[in-house]
C-alpha cells in the first residue's frame, strides 16, 4: 500500500472518530442549554470550545483532547495525501510533456527523411 492510501486511511477514520465526539457535544450542550447546544451546531468548533470550557475533568477532558487530536490529525493527514496526489500529478504531467516533445522530434526526423527520399 502506498504511503498516500495509508494517510487517507487514517483521515477518514480521524473524520469518523471526529463526526461521533462532535454528536457527542451536541447533545451534552443541548442537555446544558439551548445556547451551548446552538453554539456546538452552528459555530466551526463549537463543540470544541464547549468541551474544554464545560467538561472539568477526567473522561470527558479527555474525550476534548480525543475531539482536538482526531481534527488535527484528520486534516493533516488529508493535507499531506493531497500534496502527495498533487506532486504525482504534476510529476505525472512533466512526463507526458516530455514524451511528446520527444515524439515530435521523431515525427520531424521520419518527415525530413521522407523529404530526402523524395529528393532522391
């Protein structure tokens, strides 16, 4: 397996893990308040901010460490698989170009030949 499969491996799965801790504070701040369950539903890490400010400790500061690892981690990964894509692509692209730059001087060669023998 290629090292850009493995890391967008472990992205969906860093995605999944986020997608069930983010349900998981949406339903602990609906269960706290409308505001906190509005805020963790509507605002781009919300739930994040939720789970530090309200979780005291143990388990649950851990889960908010778990909901922060999992959202780095996922789009670092998919960050660093995109890059990867993208490089062979681009690495990819050079190849062809230089194949058909040296096809067209092949073309050219088997012309300037035909030239000749008709010359000839």
């Amino acid at each position: 397996m290629s090292i850009t499969l493995i890391l967008l491996v472990i992205s969906v799965v860093c995605w999944f893990v986020a997608t069930i801790l983010h349900i998981v504070m949406l339903v602990h701040g609906f269960k706290t308040s409308i505001k906190w369950g509005l805020i963790c539903l509507l605002v781009p890490l919300g739930s994040l901010v939720f789970a530090f400010r309200q979780f005291g400790g143990g388990k649950r500061r851990i889960a908010a460490f778990v909901f922060l690892l999992t959202i780095v981690g996922g789009g670092v990964c998919a960050g660093v698989a995109s890059y990867q894509t993208a490089r062979a692509a681009i690495g990819s692209a050079e190849a062809a170009a230089q194949g058909m730059k040296e096809a067209e001087i092949q073309i050219q060669d088997l012309e300037n030949l035909e030239d000749l023998q008709l010359d000839l």
